[in-house]
C-alpha cells in the first residue's frame, strides 16, 4: 500500500472560507454567473443560464466578467455584485 500526500494549492495568507445558506429556491432572485476570465469559462456559463431559465424562474440573470482571472475582482465589481445579487455562481471550465 503507498501512501500519497495531497497538497492544498490555496495560498496560507488567503482569506478563510466562508458559507452561506442556500436558498430553498432560485425563483424571485437575482442569480449573477460570474465569468473569472478564463478560457471557455463563458461557455459553462452559457449552459448553466440556460438551465436556470428552464429548471427556475429568477427575477433576473446578471453576467458579470472579471478583467483577469489572475487576479481578484476588483472592489467596484465586488461591490455591485454584493448589492445586486441574491446567489453568485462563480465558475470557470479548465
């Protein structure tokens, strides 16, 4: 039997992780797809708006985009999205 080590690739100055309740349903919220800039990220997006306009009915879908996943968004953006959004869905397709 080997024994094999698994490395946390997240940054030890990183910000702790956090959670929050999820809503018992999408409908009457505003859901954003944020778009983190990487290649083909826009096309998982794509797919999941359009599974939420099948499968719920939210108030509104927003698209937000990052100028670059190499860094965090910046505060502007952090700061419409927080007054905007009900759910956030972050997703990038590497």
């Amino acid at each position: 039997m080997t024994t094999e080590e698994f490395l946390d690739p997240t940054d030890s100055v990183a910000v702790p992780r956090r959670t929050a309740p999820r809503p018992a349903s999408l409908d009457g919220t505003v859901v954003t797809l944020l778009d983190i800039s990487k290649a083909k990220g826009d096309h998982l997006l794509d797919r999941i708006e359009e599974l939420l306009r099948e499968r719920t009915s939210p108030r509104a879908i927003v698209r937000r985009k990052k100028p670059t996943f190499a860094r965090p968004a910046p505060e502007d953006l952090r700061r419409d999205i927080v007054g905007e959004t009900d759910v956030l869905i972050e997703a990038l397709a590497d």
